[in-house]
C-alpha cells in the first residue's frame, strides 16, 4: 500500500488543479510557498461520495466559490472548526441545536486540507465502513458517552481517502447511527485519524470543535 500511495503522488506531482490549486513545488521545504490557509479565498468541495478520486472538477472549483462553507475558517466560524494539526482542520456542523428524544441528528462534516501537498487519511468509520468520521459525545458533566456496542470509535482499514491541496471533502453522517442519545444537553465532536505509519495517539487524531446539543 505505502509503495502504491507513493507512486500515486509522484505520478500527480505538480498537476494544477480546477481553482488554481496545486501541488507543492519543493517538497524537502514546505515552507517555500505559503500555506493553503494564509492565501486561499476559497476551498474547493469534493461532492459528496468518491473518497479516491485526488483531482478536482471544474464544476466542483466553480461551485465552491459560491458557497460559505468554502471560505476560510476565519470567515465561516459556524463550521465550528477545530484547531489546525499536521496541516489539517475539521469542522462539524448539526442540523439545528434543538432535537426531540430520537430524532435523527443528522451532521455535516468537514476535512480541510489546508496544505500545498496531497493529503491522506485512512477511513474510521466502522458503521459505515465507506466514510472516514467517527465521533466523541460528551454528556452534561463532559463524561464520554457510551457508544452503541457495535460501534468503537476509530478503526482503521480500507482505502485511504485522497484530499488536493487546499481543498476539502463533505461528508453527511448521522449521530444516531453510533449512539442513542436521551433527554440532555450534549456535546458532539469529529475526529479522523491520520495517514498510515503513524502511531494512534492524541497526535495523530484530528478533531473539530465541540457543538452542543439539546435532545427533549
């Protein structure tokens, strides 16, 4: 697989990208150019589906310039955007704040690369064993919630999901699907792992910020 990953990169290596993305020019200093964040205006959005496809539409770069969540995190702080680690942002929105006991909570959430190199990620997900995010859920005295027993959290395996430079993938997931969540104020949290090799550890974790709930 790493053999594999490296040839894919090597083989994309200073493509531009729909947006005027591209990849970075000297690798062994990643600080030559700017950073994706300090100069992007927007960040082009996968659609929502393939995670392995690297290269962007055009259609994909033109609609992202019209659409909020594309915008630096400075200028769309209700993404609820986590701290930037190892070039990588994460940003968790809900529905609404307000749900009846059982609803669907449904979530958008967001992987940033905010980056001039390619990014990758393995999947977490083991409820929906295509999609890379998992969840944290806080209770009112910010206990971890119990998940349903089904459901543990980060598991790592199957295809890496590929990001462009300064780009993002959208992914549409529902809380419900890995716990059961009662009458009570909460607090929901993102997270993905990061690419392979390295040790799982609060390092190696991405994370967006905490929102809060209400289920009554």
């Amino acid at each position: 697989m790493k053999w594999i990953l490296s040839c894919f990169v090597m083989a994309l290596s200073g493509i531009s990208f729909a947006g005027g993305f591209t990849n970075v020019i000297n690798t062994e200093d990643p600080n030559f150019i700017p950073q994706a964040h300090e100069t992007n205006t927007f960040f082009a959005t996968y659609y929502v589906g393939e995670n392995y496809l690297p290269a962007l539409t055009s259609q994909e770069s033109e609609d992202s310039k019209t659409n909020r969540e594309c915008l630096p995190a400075k200028d769309f702080p209700e993404g609820n955007w986590g701290e930037r680690e190892c070039g990588v942002q994460m940003s968790l929105r809900v529905a609404k704040s307000v749900f009846t006991n059982g609803e669907p909570i449904d979530t958008t959430v967001l992987v940033r690369n905010v980056t001039n190199e390619f990014f990758f990620f393995m999947p977490g997900n083991p409820v929906k064993p295509g999609l890379p995010v998992s969840y944290i859920v806080f209770d009112e005295l910010g206990q971890s919630v119990v998940s349903k027993p089904d459901y543990h959290g980060l598991v790592l395996g199957g295809h890496p999901a590929v990001i462009a430079p300064g780009a993002q993938r959208k992914y549409l997931e529902c809380v419900n699907d890995s716990y059961d969540l009662t009458n009570g104020n909460y607090l929901l949290q993102a997270m993905i792992y990061l690419p392979e090799g390295k040790p799982l550890n609060e390092n190696t974790i991405i994370k967006s910020a905490k929102v809060p709930i209400e289920i009554k």
